[in-house]
C-alpha cells in the first residue's frame, strides 16, 4: 500500500511544475471532429495498437498537441491521480488501465504506475505490452534532444515524465529548479543528477513548453500581452514548488524587488532547495547587492550544499576561494575544490564554470585574462568546450586578431569540436560567395554541430541551403530556420518571420510572421522591432496601429537601428500615430542618412527641394539625393536637376 501510494504521490507533486491549471471538463471529440492535425493522435489512442504499428513519435507527439486533448489529457491524468491514491494496489487490477492509457497515451510517468500493478499480479502479457510502449516514448523523447544543454533539452509534458525518463536512464536526482531564459518567454528545467554508469554528477536539461502553450490554448510561439512565463506561471507554480520560486526570485531581482526576491528564496531554502542556497550565496557576495541575510548564514547554506555534492555550490566555494573572498587556506581549498568538482563532474568543469564567474564581473570586477587562462588549461584537461570559449572571449576583449581566431577554430572544428564548427562556419559564411570546396566543408561542419542541437548550425544551414550553397536536402531552408527559432534563436526569428512574410519556402501567414518577430523584438533585437512596426504601420496582413508601429521603430531607433530611425522619422513628419512634428523629423531623417539609409537621404533631399516643411536649401538636397542615388526617386530628381530647379517650387 505504501509503495502504491508513494508512487502516485510523486507524480502528483511532480505535476505541480507543470502549472497546469483547472479547466472544466470538456466531454472527448470524435475523431473526424478534430482538426486533421490531432487526427493521427485521436486514432492511436483509440486504437492503441501494437508499438510496431505505431507512427513515428515526433509526427504522434506534434499530433497530440494539435489535437486539442492537451487540456483534458491533463484533466484526466490528475483525476486518475486521485483514484490511484484511494486504491489499495491489492484491488488495482479493477482499475480502468486501457481507458486511462487512451487518456494518458503520451505521460511517460502513467506507464510505471500501470506496470507496476500487473507486475504485482503477475500479469505478463499486460505488463510486456505496457513496457513497449514505455520504451517508445522514452526512445521518442531521447531523440528530441541531447538533455546536455537548454538549446537541447529532452521534450517532455509533464516534470514527472522528467523524473521517470531520469529514473529509467539509472540517473539519481540531487536537485531541480526551472530556468528562465530568452527574456523570459522560454522556461526549461535543470535537473542536478548523479549518473551510476559513469560516475560522474551531470546537468540534464528538459522543457515543456509547446505542452504548456497546449495547456492554455496559445499559440506557439507565445506572445501576448502578458510577459511570457513571468507574470502567468511562475507565481503560480511559486506558491507550490521551491523549483519554480528560484526563477522567480531572480525575475523579481532584476525587477530591483529585493526585499520581495530575497523572501522567496528563503522559503525555497526552507523547503529543501539547493539551488535557493546557491543563488542566495551568489546575491550575498555581490558587493552592490544589500540583502538582510548575512554573508555567515549564506556561506552556511552554501556549505550545506556542497557537503551534498551539489556541483553549483561547489563550483561557487572554488570561485569565492580563488578570490579570497571568504576565509581559510585558499590555496589549499582551491586546489582540492578545482581537483573534486573535475573528478565528480568531469575534466575542465571547474575551471570553466571559474571562468564564467570572473567574465561575468558580478561578484568581482571582470578579469578576462585570468578567464582565458582558466579556459585554456580546462581545454588542456579534456574539457570539449573550452577551447573555443577561451577564443570567444579573447575575440569579444579584442585580445587575438579575428583572423587568427578563425584559423583556430577552424583547427579545433576539423579536431572534432561542434561549438568550433558552427562558430568557424558563422565567420566562413559571411563571405559573399564560397568555392565548392568551402561549400562542401561547410555543409559537413554543420552537420556535425547540429547533432549537438547548436541553434546557430540549424540556422546557418538554413542560410547555405536558401543559397543554394550546399546540396540538394531531404528539407527545405525553413525547417532549419524553424529549428533555430524554436531554440530561441533571434536571427533564425527574423528569417523566418520574414518567410512567412513574404511566402518564401511556406504559405504566406502574417499573423505567424508578427508573432515570430514579436518573439524576436523581446529578445532586444533591433531589427526585428522594425519589420513588426512596418507590419503594423502598413497593416500588412493584421491590423493597422501606428502608435503600436510607433513603440516599435522607437525601440529600434534607441539603438541606431538606421531603418527605424527611418521609418520613425516619417511617423513624425506626417503625424502618424503621433503630433506632427517636422523638427523631430528631420533630426531623426538626418541619424538615419548618418547610418546609410538611402530611403533617409531621400526624403531629407525631398523636404529641403521642396522646402514646405522645412526651409528651403537646393545644396543640402542635391547633396542628399546623391547620397540617395540608389532610390529611383532619387535619381530621377538628379538626372533632371537643372530643368526642376528653374521652375518655380510647389
């Protein structure tokens, strides 16, 4: 009974971070009622027929979300919950297994609690059968991704199915917390593991996201008028599990809620968080930082968890005693500290995660050339990724020539490395044209990166194939834009927003295309706030605004993005979703001109032709239409200079 009970138990607690939330009961759809999507999901479940039957996961997967059975699927996996919980495991073979497969088909988490009763009750057939299909959604979600970083997390539903696909791995789970990246409009988990087969301490990353937009009914991407994860789930999911009020707490610190994120974290701590002891110790020791937690008790917490093998607190303890910023015998500490977290974690770890504290500046003033170095010797020990770090590092404090710093990621890229691959291809690729030998290298190198799941390599790849650099593929450039912009990448974002734009590669959807770029403009993207407001000031496939036009170019303006600038010069000139304003116009005409913009020139050379707006000046705009000599405009005002400014101006 307790077995039975504490199984079900965990499911239910796990299902807390999902932040699934109550939705009324919606009675089952037949199946040519669904959309045709969610069909190929609808029939399976119906069915459920042998594993060598079924369809390819990721095709059943993607139906399932389509389907529009997320939200009861959740529904009745915490109903079936409840029963478990009321049910002596001597009495579960009366249980409605079948029924509750057909709700549950995808919860990698429901298939151990069913087996677990027919193996108690030795029935082989029912058990063999249910193992099956537990082998093919683990072998399915194995294939999503690598888990060894956010870009490659495993896709999962609920965090149950993370605790399970963990459990049937053999890994051991020492901590989780849920992590927000992207400017907050991504969440994935990251789950502390000891893995037996190895023994080594890992980092294993899993997302849920396309489940949890299911859950709600939103599209994906998510954009709304709500800030992502933040302001909708995590206070949810804070006030339940000390996984979710880590990211939270550190949302409400960059919000400059101190006092607010501090409490949160203590709670986290109470309720058994390493994570929480971590990030309190790295909020005490940073000097700018004033929190009513001590140094003494953070650093107490932080032991605590490194006595636990927690490999974050080790590696904060490493970093505080390299930089004597606590007391006790340093050097001895950092040498012993830097020799366990290698042994425990892995070759160069230490000296990695060291080097990211001193490039951060945060609790010390930044010291790249000690990073460097930290980085070149974990490169030394084995570490895969090092190499390449130190010479991104060295590049971005402009201390190795690019030239050189290409000629050795190239060197590291043929060695194996798929960090130096898709960096030295991103350099290579930047040339207008490549020969065929540069072409066919290119292609190789990326493939190899994108078997670690590198965003940039999908995209890149994407770009060669558009450009016809590389050989004929079994997928067309959007897929691996798609690719790239689902792992939040923002230039994979622009492109293909702009697809959808313009019907290149897929069918024309603007109101995709404006999510895509919306997504991309909350990564602080320039760019992409432009073409959203050309979107909304043309009303090009969703509806007119120009004041919302407007906050877009002024974004992109705020950074000296020159087609912004542009385009928010014209808003004030014509007093579109503002005053008119010629004054402002002509300063942020002139900025625009400044940065290259032909379309800029043109108009400045227009205004002072025409002098109605401004006084009027031939020699500045003669001197504008030269610069703008590109725009047709442009030139037909140049070519018949001399006839147009003998006639009397309009």
């Amino acid at each position: 009974m307790i077995r039975w009970q504490a199984i079900a138990l965990l499911c239910c607690c796990c299902l807390l971070l999902a932040g699934c939330q109550q939705i009324p009961h919606q009675p089952g759809q037949p199946v040519n009622a669904l959309p045709a999507a969610g069909q190929l999901y609808a029939r399976t479940a119906a069915q459920l027929p042998p594993v060598n039957d079924l369809p390819p996961y990721e095709a059943l997967y993607q139906s399932f979300l389509a389907s529009g059975q997320v939200q009861q699927s959740a529904i009745d996996w915490r109903a079936m919950q409840q029963q478990l919980m009321q049910t002596d495991i001597g009495q579960c073979l009366s249980l409605p297994w079948r029924q509750w497969q057909q709700q549950n088909l995808l919860n990698l988490a429901f298939y151990r609690l069913a087996m677990n009763c027919y193996q108690e009750h030795q029935q082989h057939s029912e058990f063999k059968a249910l193992q099956a299909y537990q082998s093919y959604l683990r072998d399915g979600i194995l294939r999503s991704g690598n888990g060894k970083a956010s870009y490659s997390a495993w896709r999962i539903n609920t965090f149950a199915d993370a605790h399970e696909l963990l459990s049937l791995l053999g890994m051991q789970t020492q901590d989780y917390h849920a992590v927000l990246t992207a400017s907050g409009n991504s969440m994935h988990y990251e789950v502390h593991v000891y893995d037996p087969a190895d023994n080594r301490l890992k980092t294993v990353f899993f997302e849920n996201q396309r489940y949890l937009h299911a859950i709600d009914g939103l599209p994906f991407p998510f954009v709304g008028l709500v800030d992502g994860w933040r302001k909708e789930l995590l206070p949810e999911g804070a006030n339940n599990n000390p996984a979710m009020m880590v990211p939270l707490a550190i949302a409400l610190m960059e919000e400059k809620n101190i006092a607010e994120a501090e409490a949160l974290l203590l709670k986290a701590v109470a309720r058994g968080s390493l994570q929480a002891k971590v990030t309190l110790a790295e909020w005490c020791f940073q000097p700018t930082l004033h929190l009513k937690t001590s140094k003494a008790q953070c650093l107490g917490w932080l032991t605590d968890a490194a006595d636990q093998d927690y490999i974050p607190a080790l590696q904060l303890l490493h970093f505080l005693h390299f930089k004597t910023l606590i007391a006790g015998k340093h050097q001895l500490a950092v040498t012993e500290l830097q020799a366990y977290i290698n042994e425990r974690a892995g070759p160069g770890v230490a000296e990695v995660q060291l080097a990211r504290y001193l490039l951060q500046g945060k609790l010390t003033p930044r010291d790249t050339t000690t990073a460097v170095a930290q980085l070149q010797t974990a490169a030394k020990a084995g570490h895969p990724d090092a190499a390449s770090f130190a010479i991104l590092a060295q590049l971005e404090h402009q201390q190795l020539p690019a030239a050189k710093a290409t000629a050795q990621l190239k060197q590291l890229a043929e060695q194996g490395s798929t960090t130096a691959a898709y960096l030295y291809v991103s350099d290579l690729m930047q040339q207008p044209e490549l020969n065929e030998a540069e072409r066919q290298q290119a292609q190789q190198l990326l493939r190899q990166a994108m078997l670690s799941y590198h965003p940039e390599a999908f995209y890149l790849y994407g770009y060669g194939l558009e450009r016809r650099w590389f050989a004929d593929d079994s997928q067309p450039a959007n897929y691996y834009y798609q690719q790239a912009a689902e792992r939040f990448f923002a230039r994979a974002m622009l492109r293909l927003g702009n697809l959808y734009r313009d019907g290149e590669f897929v069918k024309a959807d603007p109101l995709q295309a404006s999510r895509w770029l919306y997504l991309c403009t909350r990564q602080g993207i320039a760019a992409c706030a432009f073409h959203v407001g050309v979107m909304l000031d043309d009303g090009e496939g969703i509806s007119a605004d120009p004041a919302a036009a407007m906050r877009f170019y002024s974004f992109g303006a705020e950074q000296g993005y020159a087609p912004a600038l542009n385009r928010l010069g014209l808003l004030y000139l014509f007093g579109k979703g503002t005053p008119e304003d010629p004054v402002k116009a002509v300063e942020l005409l002139q900025q625009a001109a400044s940065k290259g913009s032909v379309s800029a020139s043109y108009y400045l050379g227009l205004l002072y032709f025409e002098g109605q707006q401004v006084s009027r000046d031939l020699v500045k705009a003669r001197q504008y239409f030269e610069q703008a000599q590109e725009h047709p405009k442009a030139r037909y005002y140049l070519e018949n200079w001399q006839q147009l400014t003998t006639q009397p101006s309009k």
